[in-house]
C-alpha cells in the first residue's frame, strides 16, 4: 500500500511538473494538489490498515483449522503405517489364540468324556434305568472317530443337562417308575423315590423298603431286613403317592453295610482254615483241665481247726490210738501226712522230718500234674496263631498270582485265615497263661500250708520231749 501511495505522489509531482512546463501553473498550485493526492493516500492507506486488520482473524482460525486437520492426517498416516508393519506380527498372535483355542477345546472334550464315563457310577443304580439310553448313545458317539466334534460336543452338553436335572430333582425328591429285585431275586415292578443320597422303592406289596445297589445285578435290591412295620409302612406310602414322611438313615447305608458284617462265633472261628481247628480242640482240653484242677485243688480238705493240736496232745500223753483216730478223720494229703507223723512220733526228729517231708514230696505230683499241659496251651497257641497266619498269607499270594489285586473277595479268604488264626490264638493263649498261674499258685499255697502243718507236727513233739 506504501508503494502505491508513492507512485500515486511520484505521478503527481510530474504532473505538475508538465503542468509548470506546458501551462505556465504556479508552484502554490502544484504545491496544493501534490498536498492533496498526499492526504487522500494517507486516507486511503488507512482505510486499508483497517480492513487489513478486519481479515487478519478468520484467516488465522481457518489456518488453525488447517494446521488440526494436518495433524490429524499425519497421525492417521502413522496408525496406517503402523498398522502396516504389525499386520505380519498380529497374524502371528491370531494364530497363537487360535491354538490355544483348540488346545481348550480339546480339554474340556477330554473332560466332559470322563464325566460321562463316571456318570453311570456316581448317580444311584435306580436311577440307571432312566439315563441308560442317554450314557450308551454319549459313549458311542464320543468312541466314534467319524462323528464331528460338533455333534460330540451336543452330546456332551446333553448329558451335561441330565445330570444337572438330576440334581434338581433329588433335592426336592424325585418319585419316578423303574424294576428292582425283590424277595428271591425276583425282578418287580414298582416305584423309586430318590431324596438326595437316599433310595426307596416299593410295589405295594411285600417288596418295599430301601433300594441298594449290589455288584453284578442289573437292578437294586429292596431291603428291608430289620426295618420295622411302621417304616415300611411310611415308604410303600411315598413311594405310591410321592409325599409322606421318610426314615432318613444318617449312615448313608454304613448301618446296613456293618449288619452284614456282623458273624456269630463259630462262623467267624471257621474261616481261620484248618488251623483253627487245631486251635479250638487245644483251647477247649486246657479248659477242661483247668476246670478240673480248680476243684482238685479246692477239694484237698484241710485240718480243722485245733485238730493237730490234739494229736500232738494225745502223742504228748502216750496216747497214739486216740491221736491216730484223729489223723485218720482227714481226708487226703492232710490225712496222709499226719498218719505218717502219727506212727512215726517216737523216730528221731531228722528221721521224722525226712518221712513228713516224703509225704509231702509224694503230694505234690498230684496237686500240680496237668498245670503244665495248660502252660503249653499257653506257648503253642500263639505258635498255631503264626502258622495259619503263615499259611493264610500263601494262599493269598497264590490267588493274587492266579487273579491279581483287583478282586477283593476272592483274596478275603486267605487273609481272614491269616489274621483269624492268630486273633484265636492270643484268645487262647492269655486266658491259659492267666489259669495256670492262678492254678499253680493255689497248689503251692496247699503246698505250703502242708509243710507249715508238718513244721508244727514236729515242734510240737519236741516241745514235750
């Protein structure tokens, strides 16, 4: 704008210079309007800087505005670009995600599979007449390696969806139809009522009590040993309506489980094997010895009392007869004792003592023979013990060769051999070592009262002598 306005006096001064050359106009003239065009481009410059400064802010909020969008595109361009060089790198990871899935996929296959192989044997055997179908076709499918993993899958989830019923239905009680073995083993007709871990079934007649499974049978058994009317009754009602009250055993079964465990004597004693009965004809003979040697011992009749000190008074006054009549009167070894003192009162006191003390040696024999019969009951009977234990052991080794460990019942015979003989044993063998030593003490205490009676016998003599 300063240019023009000096272009503008530029042209004016040489106009008036024309105007001085050519038409004889004076300076003050020229002056004026050089003074003028000067003013009017002042004016004119000014009214530029005005509109100049109108125009300057919306070009500087729309060169804003172009600097944002540039920025905007650069950084999109370098999302672009980025975007470009991690395309090879998020390939990779989609690949990664994707085994990983597979790999998730086939454990949880692996895992319902096994579920399903162990739903037949978690749910009660009642209940195996509902879902037989529904386990044989899952595990047919889930064998089959032509069936796509979509329709295993299917399967899976539907045998999912029947377990998750069936719990739905045992905790609020679940009465539906199926067959059990009744009296005889005989297959019937009737109603199962599951409340969670416990069975019922009942037909409405004689067959009613609780379901129990039993090993290699295609249907439950209905138990109702020992389980009172009042309780019968109750279930063949449920179990026909579907409400009532129920019998809840606590046990969960473990109360029927340890009845049948339960064994008299004698059957117990038998499967100790051949063994047992070696043990049981030892045992029973001490018993009889001890028996009879308890009144042995008790029937050796003692001196009553102030007996021997009227012997000793009648020998003291020469009167032998009457002391012999008195000696006589006392059964037994007593007896025989104070006879022999009796007729040998006048022999010397070693020669006495020596005679009361072969009587009393001849006593002895008697009062202790057979003890040591039940002292050998005592040692041999645990021996015994041992050797069925021994030979019990044998013969389960031989069947785990012949079956392997996994059949239990087949083995529970050799090892109730091994371990029935030796408990028999130790039946045996304590109550014989405690007879023997009552035994034997009570013949050393008849023992010793005899010497005590022989002692006085002849310090009596030799008091009067």
């Amino acid at each position: 704008m300063h240019m023009k306005a000096v272009k503008i006096l530029t042209i004016g001064l040489a106009l008036a210079s024309s105007l001085s050359l050519f038409s004889q106009t004076t300076f003050d003239q020229v002056a004026g309007e050089a003074k003028k065009a000067l003013l009017d481009a002042e004016k004119e410059l000014s009214t530029l800087r005005s509109r100049i400064a109108d125009e300057k802010i919306p070009i500087s909020k729309t060169l804003t505005q172009l600097e944002s969008q540039v920025q905007e595109k650069r950084s999109e361009h370098e999302q672009v670009v980025s975007a470009a060089e991690n395309r090879e790198v998020g390939l990779s990871t989609l690949q990664d995600r994707v085994a990983k899935q597979r790999d998730q996929n086939i454990y949880l296959k692996n895992l319902m599979s096994s579920y399903i192989k162990q739903f037949s044997t978690r749910i009660d055997e009642s209940e195996l007449q509902e879902h037989e179908e529904l386990i044989n076709t899952a595990e047919n499918i889930l064998e089959s390696t032509s069936v796509p993993d979509s329709e295993k899958f299917a399967t899976q989830i539907k045998v999912l969806q029947a377990s998750i019923n069936r719990v739905k239905n045992i905790i609020g009680g679940y009465h539906f139809s199926g067959r059990a073995l009744g009296e005889n083993d005989r297959a019937v007709d009737g109603n199962f009522v599951l409340v969670g871990p416990f069975a019922f079934f009942g037909d409405g007649d004689a067959n009613v009590g609780f379901s129990k499974g039993r090993p290699n049978a295609s249907f439950p058994l209905v138990q109702n040993e020992g389980v009172t009317p009042e309780i019968i009754a109750s279930i063949n009602v449920v179990t026909e309506s579907g409400e009532g009250m129920l019998p809840i055993d606590a046990t969960e079964g473990d109360a029927f489980r340890l009845a049948e465990l339960e064994e008299g004597l004698l059957e117990h004693a038998l499967k100790g094997g051949k063994v047992i009965y070696f043990i049981v004809t030892l045992a029973f003979s001490a018993l009889l010895i001890a028996i009879f040697k308890f009144f042995e011992i008790n029937s050796v009749k003692r001196p009553k009392a102030g007996s021997l000190q009227q012997i000793l008074d009648n020998l003291n006054a020469g009167k032998k007869q009457e002391a012999l009549e008195i000696a006589n009167s006392v059964d037994g070894p007593f007896g025989d004792l104070l006879v022999a003192g009796v007729e040998h009162h006048d022999q010397e006191k070693e020669l006495l003592e020596e005679i009361l003390y072969e009587r009393l040696l001849a006593a002895q024999p008697k009062l202790e023979r057979f003890l040591a019969f039940i002292a050998l009951t005592a040692a041999a009977a645990p021996l015994l013990g041992l050797l069925g234990t021994v030979t019990g052991m044998i013969s389960t080794f031989k069947l785990i060769t012949v079956f392997g460990t996994g059949d239990a019942a087949s083995l529970s015979g050799g090892i109730s051999e091994a371990l029935i003989t030796t408990e028999f044993g130790l039946y045996v063998a304590i109550p014989s070592l405690l007879a023997q030593a009552l035994l034997t003490r009570m013949a050393k205490g008849r023992l010793g009262e005899m010497e005590q009676s022989s002692v006085a016998f002849v310090n009596g003599l030799s008091k009067k002598g």
